[in-house]
C-alpha cells in the first residue's frame, strides 16, 4: 500500500523493473541486477545475491529498515539505500 | 622419554619418538563467519590458548596447541573470511597468513576448512579458492547435529572424491565426528586434487561449481530453521523486539547489582579472613603494615569487583554465542546511521562494554577508515569494566536501594543503568560532531549476517569466563599491586625522626595536595586527587588507592571503604566523581592500542585531551548542580 504512494511515475513504466524494497514481508522474487560499485557488488554475490537467485523478504528492524533477506539458505540483514539499488523481476511461482 | 619434558601421562610415547618434537606443524582455521571456526578451535585446544589478551569477536589471532598421538600442533583460528579477496582489515591478515605473507607467522602446513553443512552451497564457494593455494585442507562440514535434525545430507566420500580432499562430518558443539580432525591432524598430510576447480575470480561461476559439486555428492539442503524463524517472529516483531531488547538490558544491569551480591561478600570475607591472618602471623613491622595495607588494602579491595565482571562477561557471552547480537545490531541500526556510523560499528562498540582494548581491535572489520577512526575514539566512552568497580562503590556508598520499578529495577540499578546512557550518549554526540566535521565520508554499504540462533556451549563461555578472570587477575597482581605498594611507600616518606610522618604531609599526600586547587571545584580532596592520578594508569585502580589510604586511617579500616568514602565525599562531589569517570580516558592500555590502530600519536593525544576537558567540564556542573539542588 504504502509502495504505491511513494513511486507513482517509475513502476508504471516499467513494471518488471522492480526493486528489492518493493518486497513486502514474506514476498520473494528474482535477482535481475546489482546496481553497486563493483567490490561491494562483489561482496554481496559472496553471500548469494547473485543474477538469478530467489530472494525472500523476511522480518525487519522496526520502521522497515534495515531488512533481512533469505537468499541462497542464509538470511542477511540490507539497509533500504543498499537493497534500493538490486533489480528484481517477479518468480514465476509463488508470489 | 629423555627428550620429552612436559608429556603428560596421557601422551603415547612411541609416537613422539618417531616424529621429533622439531617437526611441529602450523594448522591455521579457515572459513566464513558463522561456520563456527572459534567452537572447533576451543575443542581442539581447550586449555592450552595464547588467546592475544582479549576475548570477544575474533579479529585478533589466537592461537592454541593440540597434542595429537604426540605431535604438537599449533592452531591457528583465522577471522572469517567470504572469499580469499579480502574487503577488511581482518580478512587481509587472514589471507595474507594462508597466503605466508604475514611477518611472524610461518605458512601454515596444513588447513582446516570449516564450512556449515546446513548451508553448504554458499559455503562451499570457499572451498574453491582455499584448495586452490595448494596447502594439505581437510575440510570440516560442521553442524552436523543441525543438518540431520532438519532433514539435510551429504555424501561424504563423494564430496571427499570431489574436493580431492578428506572430508569430515562434525558438530563442534557436541564434540561429534572429532576423531576424523585428530585423525587428520596425527596423519601425512597430501596435497589435494580436486576433480576440477572453477575461475576463481568469477563468483557467479564459483557459485555454479558449489552447486555443481554438492549435487554429485547428493548434498540435501535441510529445511530451514524453525525454531530461528519462530524466535525472530517475537525478537524482531515490531513492538515486542525493541521491548525485549530493552529488558534484557535492564535484566543485566539489575543483576549486576543483585546476583553477583552474594559473591562478592564471600570474596570480601576472604579478603578479610586473610587480611587478619597475614597480621597474626607477622609480628609487628614496617613490612606487616605494607602487606596489610598495601597489598591487602589495595588488590583485596579490587578483587573483590571479580564476580561482577564475570556476571558482565557471561552476559555478552549469552548474547554473542546464541546469535541474539547479530538481532540487536539489526535494531540498533537506524540509531548508528542516525549519527553518521554504520551497524557494523555497533558490535565493536557493544564489546567496548566490556573493555575499549578489544573493541578498538574490532573495528578491524570496519572497511571505511573515516567510520573506522571515528568509531576508535568514540570506543572508550561506552562503560568497560573497569568503570564497573568505581561506579558501584560510589553508588552503593551514597544512594540507598530501594525498589524503583516494582522488583525489577532498584534505585541503584538505576543509577549504573543512568551512567551507562551517559556514556553511551557522550559517545554518539561525540560520532555525529566527528562525522559531520573531521571525519565525514560517504556512508557505506552495511550488510549483517544473520546466524540462526544457537544454545551457547558452556566450554565456550566457560573458557571466556575463565580468560576473564585471568586478565582481571594479572592486572590486580601487577598494575594494582605495584600502584599499591608505591602508594604506601610514598606515603610514609618522608622519614622524621625514623617515624613516617602522617599522610597529609607526605609524598602522596604532598603530591594529593598539589593538584587539590584543580580539583576543589569538582569537589574533590586531595585523597581523592591522589586516587585520581593512580587511575590514570586504570580506572580501577583508584579503588585499590582508596583503600590503601583508608587502610592506613585507623579508624577508617573499621568502618569500611563505603562510610569512609562518605566522610570525604558531599553528594555532590559523588556525582561529581562518577561524571568523571564517565568522561576521562584513563586507562594506558587504551591510549596504546589506539597509537598502535591509529599508527600515531595525533588521536590518541586529541582523545585524551578532548575525553579529559569533557570530563573535568561534566564534574564541574554536576558538582555545582548537585550542590544547588540539595541546597549544600
């Protein structure tokens, strides 16, 4: 509810163009793309986030961020300014 | 058995024969965060740890011995580590170790790669880049307890054919499957082969070759933690989160005053006990008085603070060891970012609670030199131990205990709770001046793994416990000690007549007196004055002082350290006091380790400088208010 309020302009456009913020609890999808300076990108793949993995979003602090993710069977904890910046498109199942 | 001095009765001798004692092995520890790498090390060396001083998060190297079937080996846990292309200061030193680059450390001979079996696809990553040096690895999947239970497996042989390295299935934590690492570490060490190895520098292919190589070891994924997900449904709940993490909080700070009670006493009466048979046993002499007052006097009055402390450490240990520090990071967040610090500068400033010399080595893992350096001087503000003994004396001297929240908060829990927020709000007054002036940068990515939550063993919090007392032990049987017997010394110099004339006009008190004009603002005398240059050496230490004084004052031993405080101390120079304290950096283990960290003396002298103005600002207005308050 709260999404749509905040970016009329951008997700209309292009709605497979989604963020990762835009997962709300419970809500999973597919990694398109980092958009993060190389090392810190780098990183992150480290831990899972890689192109094409399903990510889960799971509980956050309280407010929303940071958030905790489940990708590739750990769960780590994003910033919204970080995760803001990871493409995702929608699963094919699930939600 | 000629050559072997310090074989216990345990240790075949046959097998120390053939293998020479020269021929001792480096093994190092390696893996991710979380794998539990610290448990194995524990197990495997148990008692025989050169931890580097200092427990909590291991970013300093520790190393420990193993005997196995005769062979000494020495371990060497390594910082996690993602990938051998290291972000951190803590992972660099790991690969630049495995990698023989690291002055001082010999190339290790052979490698225990520890990876978590529940999560092996992404573990196994590491084991790409690690088999790669070409070192002996055996590889540790660990958490085998948790992978069975939640339904998870492995084929062991057919990773081991994989890898072209031995495999091992083990719980650290149950101490399950440990023979395969003895095993290991007694046997010849082969290079490993692997079937094949991906481009190392390619994480999505590295990733793929994980995979690839658990499907042919028919490795199951177990499913994912209940009882984690169950947990962070109340601990991360929205309202029901920040309120448990509150009342831990308070549980701790309660109980520091109410449990570690009856220990204390029992020390005290030790203490005592032996105080007064010292003095049976000695006839009358200059050297009775300096071991009753002296040495009794000043390290009995300090020790005495030792159940306290170790309640603090079982605490932080509870909280690091069952994964609930990683949660309270993730709470704390928003409020580090609020001040321009990142989450990652929370745990380092979270063990500052025990003490600033380890939490100053943590920032290690800070990437960021500008959030690093500023977490360095904002460290020793946050309440370590060593407050702990200056703080309860003065509060339970002054402030009666009378119950403030029902039975869970006390009036003089309150007050510690009171200078614990003071110092943790001079800190993040003192980050938000540094980040938006000296110190600004761009603010930097932050990412928290979050482990699931686990049951602490209790070797593990036993061995820090038992770390604990030894540091505080040492520190009571030199710094303290020697403080304690110059103080007397010094003040019964000089000699008149072969007679120490009395303290006030002696060397001490000569040099209390001097500084009593600085200090008769903030409501200090000079016995305290005296007190206050013994702890710059420590804090603590100005307990110890205080005590050799009383000690040497008749009538002030029988009435106890407590009620002599309160002759010499109005309330408002009490608050006066503990302000101070809250403020000063005093403490020369600290200002070392930040010239060491900071690579200079420019910080460390304008942490000192700036900590010691705020410090004598701080007491100067609470005296003064204090005074005003209750009309004195």
């Amino acid at each position: 509810m709260q999404l749509s309020r905040n970016k009329l302009p951008e997700p209309a456009a292009h709605p497979a163009r989604r963020r990762l913020t835009d997962l709300r609890e419970g809500e999973q999808a597919i990694l398109e793309q980092l958009e993060l300076p190389e090392d810190f990108a780098r990183r992150l793949m480290e831990l899972g986030f890689l192109p094409g993995s399903r990510i889960t979003a799971a509980r956050s602090a309280p407010g929303g961020d940071p958030r905790v993710y489940q990708v590739d069977g750990s769960e780590i904890a994003l910033r919204a300014e970080t995760a803001s910046r990871l493409r995702i498109r929608p699963a094919r199942d699930g939600s | 058995m000629s050559g072997c001095h310090d074989c216990s009765s345990g240790c075949a001798s046959a097998a120390i024969l053939d293998r020479s004692a020269s021929a001792q092995h480096t093994v190092a520890i390696v893996g991710p965060p979380n794998s539990g790498k610290s448990t194995l090390f524990n197990r495997l060396t148990g008692l025989r740890q050169k931890v580097a001083n200092f427990p909590g998060v291991t970013v300093e190297q520790r190393t420990g011995r193993a005997r196995v079937s005769g062979r000494e080996v020495e371990l060497i846990d390594l910082p996690g580590l993602y990938s051998l292309e290291p972000r951190s200061e803590d992972e660099r030193v790991a690969c630049d170790v495995l990698r023989g680059r690291m002055k001082g450390v010999p190339k290790p001979d052979a490698i225990l790669l520890i990876l978590d079996a529940t999560n092996l696809g992404r573990h196994l990553v590491l084991a790409a880049p690690v088999l790669a040096l070409g070192i002996p690895t055996l590889v540790i999947l660990n958490m085998a307890d948790d992978l069975r239970r939640r339904g998870g497996r492995v084929d062991v042989e057919a990773l081991a054919r994989q890898l072209g390295a031995p495999v091992a299935l083990v719980s650290a934590t149950k101490g399950e499957g440990l023979e395969t690492v003895l095993e290991f570490l007694s046997g010849t060490f082969g290079v490993p082969a692997p079937v094949e190895l991906p481009v190392l520098h390619d994480v999505p292919r590295c990733r793929q070759w994980a995979g690839r190589v658990g499907e042919r070891a028919s490795y199951h994924p177990p499913a994912p933690p209940l009882w984690t997900r169950r947990l962070d449904a109340v601990l991360l709940h929205p309202v029901a989160g920040p309120a448990i993490f509150g009342l831990v909080v308070l549980t701790v700070f309660q109980s520091i005053f109410s449990w570690a009670r009856p220990l204390m006493d029992a020390v005290q009466g030790l203490v005592l006990a032996s105080g007064s048979w010292v003095e049976r046993l000695l006839p009358e002499s200059p050297l009775r008085a300096l071991l009753v007052e002296g040495v009794w006097g000043g390290v009995g009055s300090v020790v005495v603070f030792l159940p306290q402390i170790l309640l603090l450490f079982l605490f932080i240990g509870v909280l690091e060891d069952s994964g609930y520090l990683a949660r309270a990071a993730l709470i704390a967040d928003r409020t580090m970012a609020r001040v321009g610090l990142q989450g990652k500068s929370f745990i380092p400033l979270l063990s500052a609670y025990a003490c600033a010399v380890p939490a100053i080595l943590a920032t290690r893992t800070i990437e960021n030199k500008r959030d690093r350096i500023a977490t360095i001087l904002i460290a020793p503000f946050m309440t370590c131990s060593a407050r702990l003994p200056v703080y309860t004396l003065i509060i339970a001297a002054f402030l009666p205990e009378r119950p403030l929240v029902g039975p869970f908060l006390g009036t003089r829990a309150a007050a510690l709770l009171g200078l614990y927020l003071l110092g943790f709000l001079a800190a993040v007054a003192t980050a938000r001046v540094l980040k938006s002036s000296i110190l600004k940068s761009e603010r930097t990515p932050f990412l928290l793994e979050m482990p699931p939550y686990r049951w602490p063993t209790i070797q593990s919090l036993g061995l820090r416990l038992l770390d604990r007392s030894k540091i505080f032990l040492r520190r009571a049987g030199t710094v303290i000690l020697m403080v304690g017997v110059a103080l007397w010394i010094l003040a019964h110099l000089p000699l008149e007549d072969g007679r120490p004339v009395p303290i006030e006009r002696s060397v001490a008190g000569t040099l209390g007196r001097a500084i009593e004009p600085v200090i008769e603002p903030l409501g200090f005398n000079w016995k305290i004055g005296i007190g206050l240059i013994t702890s710059l050496a420590a804090r603590e230490v100005i307990v110890g002082t205080l005590g050799t004084i009383y000690g040497m004052e008749g009538d002030a031993r029988s009435v106890g350290l407590q009620a002599a405080l309160r002759q010499d101390l109005t309330p408002g120079g009490a608050v006066a006091l503990l302000v101070f304290f809250a403020f000063a950096m005093q403490c020369v283990s600290t200002i070392a380790v930040v010239r060491r960290e900071t690579a200079g003396w420019k910080w460390p002298a304008l942490q000192f400088l700036y900590m010691g103005s705020l410090a004598y600002a701080g007491a100067f207005l609470a005296h003064h208010l204090v005074n005003w308050w209750t009309g004195a």
